[in-house]
C-alpha cells in the first residue's frame, strides 16, 4: 500500500530516490520522506503530502554527495498521514521504511516502553524500527538483529533500513509484501516494483518471505532465515521505462485508454489461436474446463466487475452458474465450496490482500483455480497454480481501465471455450466472435477514442451535478456499475448504478429536476425496455444520457444527449462502450480539475485488508 525505495551507489542517492518515490506514488500519496547519508551524517526528511512536496523540501535541505538511503511514499493505515507519521522512522542508530502492516505492534509496543523506549508517531512502523534497534543492542550484529525482530512481528512487511554506523548499505527483509532488488552497473536498488528503478536496470532479484538481503554499491547479498547465503535467480523486467512514462499524454488515464486497442489485440492473440479460444500454454489439459458445477468468480473493485461480465458471458455461452463474489466478504462468509466447482480469481495488480486471502482459503481446500492476472510475477500470480496474464502492461493510474478491458477480454475468451466444451457454441460461432473481436479493438475502440466531442460535452454537463445515477439491464447493468465506481473515483461526484428495472423501486424518488441518468443500452435485447425506463426518469425531470448503438434510434430519441458506439455483435459492444464509459468519467473529472491519477483517499494496489 505503500511505495518503498532504497539505494547504495555512485549517483546521488537522494536525487535516484525521489525519482523513484515519483514512480512509485501510485502506491500512496498521502506523505514521503527519505534517509540519506550526506557528508554531515544521516539527514532525515519527511513531509505531509505529495513526493513534489519532498522534492521541493528536498532541495533546500544540503544533500551534497549522498549515495546511500532509503525513501517512502505512504498510504495512510495507523495514524493520519502527517509528518511526524511519515516514514522513515527509527532511532539514532536505525532508520526504517515500511510498506504492509505490523498486527502485534501495541503488544510489542508495550514491551519496549518497558524497555525506556518512546513513540513520535502513530504508526506500527516505528515500532518494529525500534524493536531492530532492542535487538541491535541485544545481538551487536545487524543482519542477526533484523531477524530476531522479525521473528516476533506479525503482519506483512517489506523494510528498507539503514544504520548510522554503516554509510553506504541498505538491509531489506520482507514478508507478504513485494520487495524487489534492482542490480545496476553503478548501484543496486530496493524498491516495491521495478518502475522505481526501470530507467537505470531492467535487471532484479524478487525477495523471498523471511529473506534478508545487504545492498551495497557493488554487490548484493541474499541470506535464508538461518543466515545461509542464498542464490537468487536474477530476472528481467519486460516494460521499458516508456511503459511507465506518460508519453505525452496529459494523464496516465488517459494514455492508458488510448493503449486499449493495441492490449486488447497483443492478449487476444496470446489466448487464441486460429481464431479459437487456445489456453494451452497455461492448461494443456482442456480436463480442466470439464464437469464445472458452479464457477466463483473472485475479486475486488474494478476487477470484480470485470467477472460480473464474465459471468454474463459464462452464462450465455456456457450455461454454467456463476457467482461474483467480492474478496473482502468471500474470505469470511465460509464459502461454499464443492468438487467440481472452479474459483477464478482477477487481479490487475496480482497483490490485493483480500484476493490474495481467497486465493490461499481456495489452495487450502484444492478446488480448481484459474488467476487472470496482469502483473507478472505477482504474489497471486505465483501462489496460482494456473495463470492467464493480461497483458495490459503496467498500469499506473490509480483509476484501472485498461486493464479493465482485457480482463472482460479475457472473461469473453474463458466464456466462449467453456461453450466449446459444453457443447453450447460451436466452432465457428466462436470463430465468427474471435474474428469480429479484431475488428472491435481495431476500429471501434479506435474510432470512439478519435472523436470524444459529445463525451467531453455531456461530461461538462455532468460535472455541475452532486449525485448521478446509471442504469442498464444485463451486461448494461454490470457495464453501469463500473462507469459508476470510475465517476466516484476520480470526479468525486455521488454516483449509483442499478439495474434500469430497479430504480422504481425506491431510488426513484432522489431524481430531482435536471438530475443527470445516464443509461447504458448496448443490448438491442434491451432497447424497449431502456427507452420506458429513460421516459421514466425524464418524466420526473432527469437529463439523461445515453451511451448506446448507432442502431438504437428509440434510445437516442429519448435522451437528451446520446454518445454512440458501433453496431457490433451484441457482447462485443461492452468492450467498446468500456473506453466510451471511461473517457466520461476522465472528462468530467477534468472538467471539475481534480487530480485524476491520484484521487484523493486512494492508492493503487490495495495490499491490505
Ligand atoms: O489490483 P486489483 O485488480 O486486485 O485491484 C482491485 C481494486 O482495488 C481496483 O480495481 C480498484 O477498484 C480500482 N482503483 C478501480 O479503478
């Protein structure tokens, strides 16, 4: 939830270290702070608010030739983000940076006030800081000292340290949360993912739980919880640092939309082959698409509604019943589990702890189980026993969108081979689909991102409003939901999604004069009933816009604004009206000047509970 760095080399470690921190914000925004050795000894600087708001602090601060230290970018979870709570914290002979959480730490806490020691900070990080120092004193070795400490925390952790006396090593451990090392020809790096360090190596070593590694200038060492020295596998990151860049863009977001059409294209054609769903690089055996009893479709946020799709088109296409369930409650309601059941668990970042939760309740109980996953080597990714990688490439925007996309691609794909299978979709109807999903990322998707006129102009109408509402019948409804959860997150307008037959029921009473509805009708199935219920809503005052078909001549005629897609087949249009529905959210959230790729209260991967 948090983004940590360190470095030991021959460039200036506080200048490598704010830069890293910029790439790694997305993990948390709320306060930043480095450690680094100077010529005067360690300095410490912290600040509440942006890594901008370091740098600048930075700058007035006398760094002169530092090569060593660690940095931090947080997400608030013990104590408000401030500074005195902004990592790194520590002692006179340790300073520490922190990204999990330390459940024990009143416990541990209470013992070392026994000990004569005292707390700045809310935060359960300066007590697993001072606990290392207890032990430093206690064993007058580091690395032995790190590992008696981590011995009694509970929670996750990846630490970055370092110690006054030793100017130019970092220490690392980690438990249940990501820590990289990245190896470069003038220093080595720590860092939670790669993009900290992507600029000067594409080279790292993943850490390992209950490992301890010593970075230095020149050389990195990796030692096992008993202190044997460990080889590591070194391993070559696949974006460059222009994936991680905007690229001229005015926002990650936005850059991420426009990559829509060539991801959906490079993952269609990594789970196809001849035009027909192929997953045998990841299953060999189709065994494992037979005899399903119920498919559970696990995830959290954004990723969650990407299988409520999926589970529209496992249903229509294979006739297996699905359910969706979000992570957070799937882990605690005792599942029901059988047999013959599939769970299929979706992640873009592949590190949300209540996924990760499932993930391992689901492996304890040997159900079969399927991880669609866009980071690669991601804990989901390596606790799975099967994966399919969407390959969106990283994603940077707190907002997810594009991987998003391909991962309702990817549910599309899943739903058109487990028809195979049951025999409910022969083979050319899913090579007439396979075919058409070309044309769909090719054309459609490209021309709804070449002419975004009437989506900026009912976004600038929208963002007036305090409370939208969006409907939709069938996939329309799943595909609502998201559009909903995408304005809430970076307009911050009051938004709700409900299925258009349901708004009667109650939520219709809210709809005031000039009340922006905005209906989702993709679904020619559908078209009548949408239309009743937009005269619904603009009988009672609502503005309502409309993202539908070209086709759908009763729906424009009922809208006050209608943003239209190409008549695809039916289930492809959602992937189309996906980009149109994000570049609403996008625009309106402009509109109103918000910070869009880092809204406020978020981060991107949410690593705990
Ligand atoms: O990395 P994950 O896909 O597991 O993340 C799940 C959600 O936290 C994520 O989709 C979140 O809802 C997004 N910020 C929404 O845009």
């Amino acid at each position: 939830m948090c983004g940590i760095i360190g470095y030991s080399g021959t460039g200036n470690a506080d200048e490598l270290i704010i830069e890293g921190l910029h790439a790694l914000e997305y993990r948390g925004y709320d306060s930043a702070g480095m450690t680094v050795f100077t010529k005067n000894g360690l300095k410490t600087i912290k600040t509440k608010g942006r890594v901008g708001d370091l740098e600048s602090k930075a700058k007035t601060m006398f760094l002169e030739n530092s090569h060593c230290g660690i940095g931090h970018t947080r997400w608030a979870t013990h104590g408000k983000p401030s500074e005195s709570n902004a990592h790194p914290h520590g002692t006179d002979n340790i300073m520490l940076v922190h990204n999990g959480i330390i459940e024990n730490y009143k416990e541990i806490a209470e013992e070392l006030r026994k000990k004569g020691y005292g707390f700045a900070s809310e935060t359960d990080t300066e007590v697993a800081a001072k606990l290392i120092d207890l032990k430093l004193k206690e064993t007058g070795e580091k690395l032995s000292a790190i590992r008696e400490a981590v011995k009694i925390l509970q929670g996750s952790y990846a630490f970055g340290i370092v110690f006054r006396d030793e100017t130019d090593v970092v220490y690392a451990v980690k438990k249940d949360s990501p820590l990289l090392i990245g190896i470069g020809s003038d220093g080595n790096f720590i860092a939670s993912d790669v993009s900290a360090f992507l600029k000067y190596t594409k080279s790292y070593i993943r850490l390992g739980d209950g490992e301890t590694a010593v970075i230095k200038q020149d050389k990195t060492e990796v030692f096992d919880l008993d202190g044997n020295s460990v080889e590591k596998q070194v391993e070559t990151a696949l974006w460059n640092s222009s994936a991680v860049s905007k690229s001229g863009f005015r926002h990650f977001m936005l850059k991420e939309i426009f990559e829509e059409p060539e991801i959906l294209i490079k993952t269609l054609d990594s789970i196809t082959k001849d035009f027909h769903p192929d997953f045998s690089a990841t299953i060999p055996d189709d065994k494992f698409f037979e005899n399903i009893g119920t498919i559970h479709i696990i995830a959290c946020g954004t990723a969650m509604h990407a299988g409520l799709l999926g589970k529209y088109y496992i249903e229509k296409f294979a006739r297996i019943p699905v359910a969706v369930e979000v992570a957070s409650e799937f882990r605690y309601n005792d599942p029901v589990l059988r047999e013959n059941d599939m769970v299929v668990i979706i992640s873009q970042s592949g590190e949300t702890a209540d996924s990760l939760a499932a993930l391992r309740l689901v492996n304890e109980k040997n159900i079969r189980t399927l991880s669609i996953v866009n980071t690669y080597g991601s804990t989901i990714a390596r606790e799975s026993k099967h994966v399919i990688y969407t390959l969106a490439g990283p994603e940077i925007a707190v907002a997810s969108t594009k991987a998003f996309s391909v991962q309702v691609l990817v549910m599309l794909i899943l739903a058109m081979k487990l028809g195979e299978i049951q025999g409910e979709m022969t083979k050319d109807e899913s090579t007439e689909l396979c075919e058409s999903l070309k044309e769909v990322a090719a054309n459609s998707i490209h021309n709804v991102l070449c002419g975004t006129e009437t989506i900026e102009s009912a976004a600038e109408i929208t963002a007036k409003h305090n409370d939208v509402f969006f409907i939709g019948r069938g996939i329309d409804n799943y595909l609502g939901m998201e559009a909903s959860l995408k304005l809430k997150e970076i307009s911050y307008i009051h938004s709700e999604a409900y299925a258009a037959g349901e708004l009667k029921h109650g939520t219709i009473s809210l709809i005031e004069e000039g009340t922006p509805v905005i209906a989702i009708a993709t679904d020619e199935k559908y078209y009548e009933k949408m239309r009743n219920n937009i005269e619904e809503v603009r009988s009672r005052g609502a503005f309502v816009i409309s993202f539908c078909s070209e086709n759908a001549e009763i729906i424009k005629n009922s809208s006050n604004i209608a943003i239209t897609i190409p008549n695809d087949a039916d289930c492809l249009k959602p992937l189309t009206a996906a980009a149109s529905i994000q570049l609403f959210a996008y625009y309106t959230a402009l509109a109103l000047g918000r910070d869009i790729d880092k809204p406020r209260n978020l981060a991107k991967s949410v690593t705990v509970e």
